[in-house]
C-alpha cells in the first residue's frame, strides 16, 4: 500500500483516510439527513464512501438496499460519481445470501442498479462463505473487475487461511486480487485484527479498512460510568466497553490526548487506529452533521510517537 500526503492508495484507488459508513443512510438519517451528511463529508476533504446491499434489511418494513439507494441518489443529484470512491458489499442481502458465482453476479448487478452507476470501485465479501471454494468466488469476482462493473476486489470478516488461500489462487491464475482487507479493528477490539490476520494483510500489501473504528460509539467519549443515558440504537453494545478494564483505561488515556491536542475524543481514537500498520483508511458513521465533525478533523490530526504510545499501552488487551 503506497501512501501519500494527505491520502492513501491501493490498487487503482486514492483515498482520503478516513471513510464514511453508510450503514445509518436510510435507517437513522433519512434521505434530507443522508444528503446533508455526504455533502459535508466531501466538503471537508472526505471522498471514501463505504455501504453494503444488505444495509438496513435488519430494519422491520426494510428489505436491505436502502443505503445504496439513497447513495445512488445522491451521486445522481449532485453530479459527484467521479469525485468519490464508492465500496460496497454483498453476500449477505436477504435474497443474495453466500458466495456461490451466480449469486455474486446477481447481488452486483443489483447493487449497480441501486447505486446507479456503472461500476463499483471496491467490492468486498461482506462475509466468507467457506462452502464455495476460493477459486469460484475470485473466478466470479474477476469477471466483473474485467467486464468493467467493478474495479477493485476486497474481502470483509474472512479467516486468515481463506484470505491467504484466495491470494494465492490470484497470483497462480493470474486473476483480479483482493487490495483490502474490512476487520473488525479499534482501540478496544485488537485481538480481531492483530495477528496472524494482521500478517497476511502486511505479507501481501493489504489496506486494512476497519469497520467499528469507534466500537459502535463507545470510542466518541460519551459514554461514561455514571454517566446519562445515551439515545442510540448502539447503547447497550456500546456501554458494554464500561464493563471492563481495558474500556476504562482507554477512555482516560484518549482524554489526556484529546485535551493535550485540543481535540475530540473520537477524533483522537480515529487518529490512532489511521496511524497502525497497514491501515488505510477508519470506517466510522454520522447520524448527523455535528457527529460527522470529529471524523473530518481526523485527517488533520498528527498523533506525536508519545501520543501513539500511550494510547497503544492503555489498550493492550
């Protein structure tokens, strides 16, 4: 993974570092909100858009699709389609499930319609499917990178051993490879990442694109032991973190960064995990424009090596 002042690159992509999840388009913002956020996201520098077919099918009335509906919409009104990176994910849509090469075709073809464009830049698996072997999902895959519907591959939720497995078959028959890796990756979840996961990414120059940078809100500081209630529909996960010593420790440590650098805890923690090893870019979402301020101010901040060190130290597990 190259980088660059200010920006990533891997494969044919150059991103800002920190990407906005769409998980919230459709479900807790809707439409206006949805289109106030991404106008905010890209006006701040932000061009990395992450969504999933099946996003918000956990939503009662809902069928997934949502998310990349209102993004398709957006990139239609405001003109903006080459102006962002747009990833997507499928395999776990409610009429697409698993891996199998007709269903990989299918939810494609149905997340180009609902984004209206004619290609997607970075399509993952949102999670493996180890019935199907690694050498029909990248033969599926590479068919739609070679057709032109997609332009880059990735793989979400994914054991080191299939990753390593569907590298592999990439470079032996010279087939369109994964150039991103979608963990479970934040200061309070290390061990999901960390490791034997971690190694591959680095082995074969993976960017890693973490989902869950904030761990579900838990990392924006506004949730405190004995603190007020917060209205989210990510709470009770969220104020979980309080529960344990490694939440409580890192919660002091992100505070004594924050007020040093004059900046917002989530910030500070977004910061943190842009600084790893073979990190691209952080996934984090807004259900509004204020919560989406911390976010932008990520790509200004510069953690000092004590700065990192000490949030490091606080967070090991």
């Amino acid at each position: 993974m190259e980088t660059r002042t200010g920006t990533r690159t891997f494969g044919s992509l150059t991103v800002a570092p920190v990407c906005l999840g769409g998980n919230v388009f459709g479900w807790t913002a809707d439409e206006t909100t949805t289109f106030d956020i991404l106008d905010a996201f890209t006006a701040g520098g932000g061009n990395f858009i992450d969504t999933a077919d099946s996003y918000s099918a956990w939503v009662a009335g809902h069928s997934g699709g949502e998310s990349e509906t209102l993004i398709g919409r957006w990139l239609a009104k405001r003109g903006r389609r080459d102006d962002v990176v747009v990833a997507t994910k499928l395999g776990a849509h409610p009429q697409y499930k698993g891996l199998a090469p007709a269903t990989i075709r299918a939810a494609a073809e149905a997340s180009l319609r609902r984004l209206g464009t004619d290609r997607i830049d970075l399509l993952y698996t949102h999670f493996d499917d180890e019935s199907v072997p690694v050498s029909d999902i990248i033969t599926e895959l590479d068919a739609l990178v070679r057709e032109g519907k997609v332009r880059e591959i990735a793989a979400s939720n994914i054991s080191p051993e299939r990753l390593e497995a569907s590298l592999t078959f990439s470079a032996a028959e010279h087939k369109a490879r994964y150039v991103a890796l979608q963990p479970h990756y934040n200061l309070v979840s290390r061990n999901t990442y960390e490791g034997p996961l971690a190694e591959v990414a680095a082995r074969h120059n993976l960017a890693c694109v973490p989902y869950f940078a904030l761990a579900r809100g838990f990392l924006t500081g506004k949730y405190r032991p004995d603190g007020p209630a917060v209205d989210s529909p990510r709470a009770a996960s969220a104020s979980s973190y309080l529960d344990t010593p490694q939440g409580l420790r890192v919660l002091a440590a992100l505070d004594e960064v924050a007020e040093a650098r004059s900046a917002e805890v989530a910030t500070v923690a977004l910061a943190w995990l842009a600084a790893q090893p073979t990190v691209a870019a952080p996934i984090a979402s807004a259900r509004t424009t204020e919560q989406l301020q911390p976010l932008l101010a990520s790509l200004t901040l510069d953690l000092t090596p004590a700065d990192l060190a000490a949030l490091t130290e606080a967070s090991t597990p």
